[in-house]
C-alpha cells in the first residue's frame, strides 16, 4: 500500500505552476507556437545587438529593387537611345553639347559603380531609398514586438494590481480605484492615446508607457471580479485561519488561480498595441523618423503600392501576422494548462 501510495503523493507535490507546464507540454500547437516566439525573441535579440540588420539604413539597392524570386525589373529603352543596328541619332544641330552627354553619363555611371554598387534584386525586395526590405522587417521585428509586448506588461501589472487590490480590500480601496477606473475609460481610447502622445512627444518609450497607462482598464475589471470571487472561497478563508497575511493570500493562493485571465488579457493587449503602433506611426506619433518598425513599414508602403511595389507591404505583413498568431496561441495553450477548471481534466 505504501509503493501504490508512492505516486500519488509525488503528483500531490507538485506545485501549480509545476503542473501547469506538464500539461502544457503535452499541447503540441502550444509548444510549435512557443518554438516560433522564441526564434523571434532570438531574432530581437541578435537585432539589439547589431548581429543581424545593423545596415538597415544603407540603400544597398537600386530604388524599389524587386525580390530576387521576381528578378530584376526591365528597364524601358530611352527615346533617344539608337534602335539596334541603326544610324546614331544626330542632335548636335540641336543642342551643340549633345556629343558630351553619352560620355558624361558613361562617367557617371562609371563613378556610381566604384563608390556605391547598387543591387538590381534584393532577397525580399527594396524599398523606394534602396533599402533592404527583409533587414527593416527584422529591425522593425525588435521595435514592434518591444513595444507591443513591454507595453501589454505595463498595462498587465497596473490592471493585475489594482484589480486585486480593489476586489480583495474592498471599502474606500475599491471605491477611489473605481473612480479611477471611471476617469479612464470616460474618454474614448483612441483620444486618450492621442491626448497623451502629443503630451509626451514621439519615442519607443514614450508609445510603450502611452500604451501602458490607456490600456489597463480591461484587464483591472476582469481581475476586481475574480479577486472579489475568490476572497470568499474555503480555500482562502483557509489560509486566513493559519495566519496568512492578506498580501499571501493575494499573491500566493488567489493569484496562481486568475493567472489564466492574466495571459488572455496579456496577449489581447499584446496584439492590440502592435496595431495600436502602427496607427501611431502612421499620424506619426509613433516611432521617430530613424528607426523602423513594422507601423512605418506599413505606412511607407502606401505610396509604393500604388506603383506596384507590394514586397515591403507583404514583409510586414507577413512577419507581423505569423508573431501574432504564434503568441495567440501559445498564450491560449498557458491560459488551458492553468486555468483551475481544467486542472482535473486529464
């Protein structure tokens, strides 16, 4: 009876956060989605520190170089270029130094060519300086994620601690965070956001603590519920009754149990300030003029659509659609492997 016993009392020891990634484990999509996160956090951090797109601002290529899978763009004849085999085209009675220009043009193609060779293709595409596509999408990566992400944390904590601190103390506590809460979210976000940016000026960390401090509001209504649910189970009154302080029952038994509606709001918020930088970008408010992201991307690539050139808008795109919903879905698997109500599910 002891050996039986044996596994049952190792499974009760483990903690939940222990359990959690058991299970977590087991979810495949989770864990190919968390692989996929974590080849872009390697991304930002070899951008960070210039292993990777450090040139991005060099204009390696000719003007809107198309991706090399296209190949290079062909070139129209000039009007006044002579037809294939035919008699040069006679203009000095015209323009007395027009002998001059096809050796001034021979020149200057020939000094272009020594002191900056441009490339006709690039892997994913130039843009309209000559600027790699495929090292601003990787630079713009490290910008957009920063922002999107420390952002969601910000707002994520204020929301975390002011939710618990208005459901689990209640009284006048509750009643100046709600005041607070009403403030806030009396003002459209949209404005709110704007109201803010034009205050504070542009900068990456200006756009992360806008979004950090107009966002909290969703996240601190859903937390002040569950901490007012949870005040009151057995298992909390439990630990009151042993002498747990109220700052260890918060954080200690409540916590570990609402940590799923944490990470949904978490990667909600994520996603929605990623769009929310773009916006702000795009009335540039966002990301300063020398640096990239995937918002100016976008915003640049307006313009150049127009012409036909879609590569820089299918590069942001692209990188941004597939970080979006990778870290969606590896949220959505933390958020099934620590929710409470799945915990016996087996």
């Amino acid at each position: 009876m002891t050996a039986a016993a044996l596994p049952l009392a190792s499974a009760a020891s483990d903690g939940v956060w222990a359990s959690a990634w058991h299970r977590f484990k087991r979810d495949r999509v989770g864990m190919a989605a968390l692989f996929v996160v974590l080849a872009f956090v390697l991304l930002i951090v070899l951008a960070a520190t210039g292993l990777v797109a450090r040139d991005w601002q060099r204009e390696v290529g000719v003007p809107n170089a198309p991706p090399t899978f296209v190949g290079p763009t062909v070139k129209a004849p000039s009007p006044l270029a002579p037809a294939a085999g035919g008699p040069l085209l006679d203009l000095s009675d015209v323009d007395p130094l027009a002998p001059r220009y096809a050796e001034w043009a021979s020149r200057a193609a020939l000094i272009r060519t020594e002191l900056t060779p441009k490339a006709d293709t690039l892997p994913l595409g130039g843009d309209r300086l000559g600027r790699d596509v495929l090292a601003k999408a990787i630079k713009g990566t490290q910008i957009s994620v920063f922002v999107g992400l420390l952002g969601a944390l910000v707002a994520t904590l204020i929301g975390t601690a002011l939710g618990a601190c208005a459901g689990f103390f209640r009284g006048r506590v509750d009643d100046a965070l709600e005041w607070l809460y009403n403030v806030f979210t009396a003002v459209p976000g949209i404005l709110l956001i704007l109201a803010f940016a034009a205050v504070m000026g542009r900068g990456v960390s200006t756009v992360v603590l806008i979004l950090g401090l107009t966002g909290w509001t969703g996240v601190y209504r859903l937390l002040r519920a569950e901490f007012i649910k949870h005040a009151g189970r057995d298992y909390v009154r439990a630990a009151q009754a042993i002498g747990a302080g109220p700052w260890r029952r918060m954080a200690h038994h409540i916590l570990p149990n609402v940590s799923h509606v944490i990470l949904v709001q978490l990667s909600m918020l994520t996603v929605g300030f990623i769009k929310a930088e773009v916006i702000l970008s795009y009335l540039g408010l966002g990301v300063p003029v020398d640096q990239v992201s995937w918002g100016t991307m976008l915003a640049e690539s307006q313009v150049e659509l127009i012409l036909g050139h879609w590569w820089q808008l299918a590069a942001a795109t692209v990188f941004m659609a597939v970080f979006v919903t990778a870290f969606s879905l590896m949220t959505d698997a933390l958020r099934d492997a620590l929710d409470p109500k799945l915990r016996g599910i087996e």
